[in-house]
C-alpha cells in the first residue's frame, strides 16, 4: 500500500499525504504527474564558464540521481558546451525558446517546473546568453506565460536578477534570486547549491565535510 505512488513523482502516497498536505504541505498524491527542469548557464569568460559549469552540474545530478526527475524532463543548456557530459545545447536565445516550446507542448497542468538560471544580467534589462544577445526580462516572462502547470520553482543567479520578480510573478510561482535590483550576486548561487545539494551522502561540491541533510532529512516531504 505504502508503494502507491499515483502520481508517478517518486514519492509513494502515503508519505505525500502522512508528511505533506497533513502538514500544511501543498502535496498531494494528484499532484505533479511529472516534474520538468531547465538547468542552464551562460559566460564567455572560460573562468566563470567552469565555475558556472559545476555549480549546474551539481544541480543537475541532484535532480536526476537524488530526486528521481526522469533525465528526459531536464533541459541542460551551457555556453559552447553542447555534447559534454549532460549538456545538450548551447545557451542562446533560439535554443532556450525552443526548450520553452517543448515544455510548453509537453507539460500538464498537474506538473511542476523547476528552472535554475546562472550567469550574468543587466540591471533593469535582462540576463545576458550565449549569443551575445540578452533576453529581457519580458521576454523571459513572455515564454514562462506559454506554460500551464501546477507550480514554478524559478531560481535565478545573475547580478541585479531581482529586477526579474515583477514580470515573472504570478499565482503558483515561488521566485528566489541572487539579489536585489540594484545589487551584484554575491555568491549566492553556490549557498543555494549547497543547500539543495546538502543530501548527507553527498559530499559537499567544494569539497568540505559533508553537509546537513536538506532534501534527505527522512521528513518524507520533498518541496522539489
């Protein structure tokens, strides 16, 4: 009975309604058919390239090996590194329109989106890609529009990446970013990483000691 899970989530019924909508989570066995994800990072400077690269890397094998997101529902973009390792296309504006669009013809409106943006931004603009181009904040908002899902978790990492909140705000959204409007990240990224990474048999992406169990502390509600 226990090993029902109806919603295909990884998370079998009985802890979703014992751990979740029980306690004032907003889970439920009917809830998040499927989960789907954009993972993605942009720089031309080679050195923040990588920096940027292992951060998402360890988002990325987080979703897929921890939290059983199907590898198929997760978009991994970087700049010019289509084809390594389980980056599948480059970071320009074209190849991100195009994920948008097969989401957007995919996903239900019982699933849930999750993105994780890195890399640079434009105060009161936009985030820069890898075509040298920028995407505007309403152009960003415009293509988050064409999805109808049950909830967004969007995470943004770039300087000034608060500017994004009022266009992207909207029922069922919960918007985290890296700073103010104003104001430069400040290695926030890296803090939220380690975070959602911090799973006790992880150890740490900088090689510290392991951290404290976040996603993997046994509560039986998994927000992601």
């Amino acid at each position: 009975k226990r090993q029902i899970d109806t919603d295909g989530d990884g998370i079998g019924d009985w802890l979703e309604i014992e751990h979740g909508v029980l306690h004032h989570g907003w889970q439920n066995p009917l809830i998040y058919n499927r989960r789907y994800a954009i993972v993605l990072y942009c720089d031309p400077d080679p050195v923040n390239k990588d920096f940027y690269r292992d951060l998402c890397d360890s988002i990325y094998n987080h979703l897929t090996n921890n939290l059983n997101y199907n590898e198929g529902d997760v978009y991994y973009l970087g700049f010019e590194d289509a084809g390594r390792g389980d980056v599948e296309l480059d970071t320009t504006e074209a190849n991100i329109e195009d994920v948008f669009d097969s989401i957007s013809n995919a996903i239900t409106e019982n699933d849930l989106l999750f993105i994780f943006w890195v890399g640079h931004g434009i105060q009161d603009t936009g985030f820069y890609v890898g075509d040298g181009d920028t995407m505007t904040y309403t152009e960003i908002s415009n293509l988050l529009s064409s999805i109808n899902c049950r909830r967004m978790a969007l995470c943004f990492h770039p300087c000034f990446s608060g500017g994004v909140i009022p266009d992207v705000s909207g029922t069922d959204r919960v918007i985290l970013t890296s700073a103010e409007d104003y104001k430069k990240d400040k290695g926030w990224g890296e803090r939220f990483r380690d975070g959602l990474v911090g799973n006790g048999d992880l150890p740490d992406p900088d090689g510290n000691p392991t951290t404290d169990d976040s996603h993997g502390n046994g509560d039986g509600f998994v927000s992601l």
